[in-house]
C-alpha cells in the first residue's frame, strides 16, 4: 500500500464542510451581529429591567408591567410562560424568546441586504 504526502501535517487537511470548524463565539456573531437584532435585543433587556423596577414600586398597576417584555418577545416568549415556576420562568422566557426573535431578525436583514445567510 503507497500513501502519498503532501509534506503538511494531519492538521492541514481540509475539512468536507466550512461549517464544522467555526467556534461557538463566531456562531453566535453570525446569529447576532447585526445591528438591528443587537438593538431588538437592547430594547428587551431595557424593558425588561423597566419591569423589575416598576414591580418593586407600590403602584398597584405595577404588577402588569411584566406584560410589557413578554409581548415585545412573543411569541417565543408565550411558549415559555406555559411551564410552571414563578420568576424564574418569567425570565427564562423572555430572554429566550428575545435570543430567537433577534436571530430572525438579524436573519431577515441580511436577507434582505443581500448579505451571506450562512
């Protein structure tokens, strides 16, 4: 049996796919890079600690603040709110319909622009 070599290492060998050898951190710039997921999700974590500081008031209309992130973060968010707990729940779910809708988002725009969708 012959091998031949190229004189580079095992390390050097080209991988089948582009994609495999892409980081965690440089997924996560792609999903949310761009400008308009990066300022959806600004406006969800200022409204959301809007939430928190006008629930520690003594307003009784206070307590529908909440109602605020989960509606500017459905309808990801309404899935979450379907489990069970209490505060914890409640932020579980709106950071996580806030990561999808700024991935769409951010996927929308570079649609849109034309940009690389991978």
């Amino acid at each position: 049996m012959t091998t031949f070599s190229t004189g580079g290492s095992a390390s050097e060998e080209p991988t089948t796919t582009g994609r495999s050898d892409r980081t965690l951190l440089a997924r996560l710039r792609h999903l949310y890079g761009d400008a308009f997921a990066l300022v959806y999700l600004g406006v969800c974590a200022a409204l959301t600690v809007w939430a928190f500081a006008a629930s520690a008031g003594e307003n009784e209309d206070a307590s529908f603040a909440g109602v605020i992130p989960v509606l500017a973060t459905a309808p990801a968010s309404l899935v979450g709110l379907a489990l069970p707990g209490g505060l914890p729940t409640f932020v579980l779910a709106v950071v996580l319909g806030a990561l999808v809708n700024a991935a769409v988002i951010g996927w929308c725009s570079r649609r849109l622009r034309g940009g690389p969708t991978r």
